[in-house]
C-alpha cells in the first residue's frame, strides 16, 4: 500500500476561498488509477479550510462563541471538497471510502490520539481506498483542533507502515532559497540537519504550519530507504511514476 498526500495547494487555489482545481484533480485520480497500487489518500483542505479556520482561529481551540458557526462552516466546506475527491476517485475507476476525521479522530492539545486504524484496514482489506482529509476534530482539551492532512498522515504512515509515502505538492520539490531567487536550485533530499539551514517563506495563510512543520512531520515518515516524497502534481505523469517507483524529480526525505 501507498500512501499519498493530495495537498491542498495543488487540487485548490489556496489564495482563493473554495476554488478547485479540478481539472488537475481529475488528472491525479486518473494517475492513481493507471498505476495500478492500492493507495490510502490523504488530501489537504487547502482554500476549502485554511481561510475560514485562520479567520476564526480556530487552531487555538474553543475561545470565543462565533467560533463554533466558524468551525461548522469548515466541517462542511472540506465535506465539500472531499466530495468532489470522491467523486473523481470513482470516475478514474477507484472505489474510495471517506473516512472524515471530525467524525474518527480524537486530539487531545492539537495532536492525534485516536484513529480507527482497524476500520481502515479492514476497508483496505476488502480492495477499497480510505480517504482521509484536513478537517476540525474533537480535543479533549481544548474543545476543538484543526486535524491537519499532515498529522493524519503521520499517524497513518506510523500505524500502516506503507510501502512508500508521496506528497503531492505544487512544486517540484524542496528548493535550497526562496524559488524567484536566482540560482535556486531543486534540493533532491534533505535530512533533518538542513532544516535550520534553509529559508522557507508562507505566502498564503496556512492555520498549520507552513513548509518547516511539514518537513519535520515527514522525516518521521520516511523509511530507512528515504522513501518518502514530496513531488510536484501539477505535471502531467509524476504522481504516476513516482507510484510505480520510477525515478522522478522531486525532493525525498531522509529519516530523522
Ligand atoms: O490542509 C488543514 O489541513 P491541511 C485543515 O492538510 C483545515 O493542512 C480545516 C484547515
């Protein structure tokens, strides 16, 4: 099994509130699809979540009464957008199942501590794909959390331990400087100890982290043979290969 993370800055415009991508969201599913793998996917909520969720602060938990439509309004937008994943998946020929995490997970101060990991393997057991997505989700001590795609794809890949782990990015990778720099460069793997040594910049509002949070997520993911990687899904054949395990361009993730 692969897991692979459709990030929301590549099926939706980020900057834009519920703006979808779709036609790159179609070509993705359709990748999937050809490549023949079972696959868990994970999707990002980008312009479906991030900008109503950074509005309302709502990563800070329960603070203040007008939060609560707030955080409803999220739960239903990102509904939307899985929707639509959904709907993709099994026109590409995929049979997927939703898996909401505001209904199957349970944080307890902004991290997971509960997932019905027996639920999705007895789906993956039956030939069907669970999809996942950044979501709101209970916290037991905060009153509500943002669920990221990320941590849901940590707490998978610990549990699963999939075959490889692919993040589907709008980029081609990691770059060594800002990328409208002159002569940035295409990092092809990066290890715990590059981290402090590069700039990273947020360009569009993200309650969840940014590149730097994303990266130390995923050196706790990535195998002993570095096989985790963010690859760039806005070109047509990357996801693709990168699930037939063909070399690709893109930026693997060493161990931490
Ligand atoms: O897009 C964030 O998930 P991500 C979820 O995977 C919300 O970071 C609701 C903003």
């Amino acid at each position: 099994m692969i897991l692979v993370k459709l990030g929301g800055s590549v099926i939706t415009d980020k900057s834009q509130y519920q703006a979808l991508h779709e036609e790159v969201l179609v070509r993705l599913c359709k990748e999937i699809s050809d490549s023949g793998k079972d696959v868990v996917v994970v999707h990002g909520a980008g312009s479906f979540g991030h900008i109503v969720a950074h509005d309302n602060r709502l990563a800070d938990g329960f603070k203040y009464e007008s939060q609560i439509n707030a955080l409803a309004t999220v739960s239903r937008d990102v509904r939307q957008l899985n929707l639509m994943v959904i709907d993709a998946m099994i026109s590409a020929g995929i049979s997927p199942v939703s898996l909401p995490p505001s209904a199957c997970v349970v944080m307890r101060d902004k991290e997971i501590v509960e997932i019905d990991f027996d639920r999705i393997r007895s789906y993956l057991e039956m030939g069907i794909s669970p999809v996942m997505f950044g979501d709101v989700a209970l916290d037991e001590l905060q009153g509500f959390s943002i669920c990221s795609g990320d941590q849901i794809m940590e707490a998978l890949a610990r549990e699963l331990v999939p075959e490889r782990v692919i993040f589907v990015s709008d980029v081609d990778g990691i770059m060594d400087r800002e990328p409208s720099e002159p002569g940035a460069k295409l990092v092809d793997c990066i290890g715990p100890s590059d981290l402090d040594n590069m700039s990273f910049h947020v360009r569009v509002k993200d309650v969840t982290g940014g590149i730097k949070k994303k990266l130390s997520a995923m050196m706790k993911m990535a195998g002993p043979d570095g096989a985790c990687m963010i690859i760039n899904g806005r070109v047509p054949g990357r996801l693709e290969a990168a699930l037939r395990g063909d070399e690709v361009v893109g930026t693997k993730v060493e161990l931490d």
